[in-house]
C-alpha cells in the first residue's frame, strides 16, 4: 500500500472494515476472476437495495426525513450513493487492469505495461517505477476515503445541532407547566432525534462505504504486488535498479 494513503485506514469506517473477517486479505479468488471485483461489489449493493427497500416498506425513509429539518440525513445518504456508484466503476477498472496482468495482454494504456516496460530497461529505477504504479492503483482512492470520513463528520455534525436545539429550547423554559408536558416533551425530543438520527446515518454510511473502500485498497495491493514479482521474474542479469559499472 502506498505511504500516501496509510493515514486515511486510520478512520472510524477503515478500522471497523479492518475487523471483518477476509477483509485483510490481498485478494480473494473470487475477485481474481473475470470483473471478479466488479461482480462482488454487484453483490454488495443489491443487499443494500434489498436492505433499503425493506426500510421503505417499513416507512423508516419517510420517518427519517420527516424527523431531520436540517436534512444533513438526505446529504448523507445522497454522498454514500454517489461514493459507492464510483467504487462501482473503479472495481471495473482495477479489474479490467488485473485481467490484463494475469492474460499477458498489456497495452500501452496499461498501468502494469508501462510499469514492467520501464523496469526492464537498462538501469532503471524500480523504487521510482513503483511509486508511479502505486499512485495509479490506489491514488485515485484518496478522495473517496476523504468523503467516507465527511460521512462521520456530518453524523457528527448533526449531533452538535441537535443538543444545540435541545439546550436552546431548554434554556426558554422559564417555568414548568404541568398543562403544556406534551408539548414541551414533544419539542425538546425533536433536537435530541436530530442527534441521534444524523450520528446513526453517518456512522453507518462510514462503514459501509469503508467496506468497498478496503476491498478496492486490498485488491489495488495485490495487483501492485503481482506487476512487481512478474517484473523482478524477468529482471536479467546485470540490469537493475541501476546502471552496472565499468
């Protein structure tokens, strides 16, 4: 994995996905198969459709919105969606990339292709190659793993405007009585569900979106890896890292 994007596995979502088991794993063989990646991630939103459809006969979307004002909730969700419909097409192309390695087929356009073409000219620098084929598999995943923690932080968000509300409305009570506990209980109750209701959203986005997130860095990891072994494999003898001397 790059130097660059270790920071960002550091996130609430990143070190919860870690903790599932199989998520470590570099590759699974399911993903090494034909748009393998692709398939999976398929998979994976049609259970969060399902999931979703079912909280829609349950009447939980119309509640959700109809409890959030601030509508940090639908910002949430819409942010998820946009999110793992990118990772959708960066499993695509990640697997597009793999299937190039393992059938020998790599062509210019070829992440891989350019990364062995350099290595095995004469006194190439393999440090420097790599980083360049360690930015193309995983660079792109930054600002996806930057918008799962904006997930946490509207979560979070909503939080602090919530028992804001809530302390406002209590700090206009200059009296309590007992005829209006109704609907004193009922506008101090619409703070606290802005709390808790955006924190949920953004906590449960955060993780799920980590999922897919994890899943790409793991199998960015092994492609990298695949490209570097099959290029040390071909290395001959006195080319190297650097130009042999005299």
């Amino acid at each position: 994995m790059s130097t660059s994007s270790a920071p960002n596995h550091r996130m609430f979502g990143a070190l919860l996905a870690r903790r599932v088991p199989g998520a470590n794993r570099p590759s699974m063989n399911l993903e090494r198969a034909e748009h393998g990646l692709f398939l999976l991630w398929l998979a994976f939103m049609g259970l969060l459709l399902f999931a979703s459809w079912l909280l829609w006969k349950a009447g939980a979307w119309h509640r959700l919105i109809d409890a959030d004002p601030t509508h940090l909730t639908v910002a949430i969700v819409l942010l998820f969606i946009g999110c793992s419909l990118w990772t959708g097409q960066r499993a695509w192309v990640l697997g597009l990339e793999r299937q190039r390695l393992d059938s020998g087929h790599i062509g210019d356009g070829s992440w891989c292709g350019q990364f062995l073409q350099g290595t095995r000219q004469p006194g190439a620098d393999r440090g420097s190659w790599l980083q360049v084929l360690g930015e193309q598999a995983h660079g792109p995943h930054e600002m996806a793993w930057w918008l799962n923690g904006i997930q946490l932080k509207l979560g979070l968000l909503g939080k602090v405007i919530g028992f804001s509300i809530l302390a406002l409305q209590l700090g206009q009570m200059d009296s309590f009585d007992p005829s209006q506990s109704a609907q004193l209980l009922k506008s101090l109750t619409g703070g606290l569900g802005i709390a808790l209701l955006t924190t949920v959203t953004g906590l449960t986005g955060n993780i799920l979106l980590g999922l897919q997130l994890m899943r790409l860095d793991r199998f960015a990891d092994a492609l990298v890896a695949d490209a570097l072994a099959l290029s040390l494999k071909h290395t001959e003898p006195g080319h190297g890292d650097r130009p042999t001397g005299p």
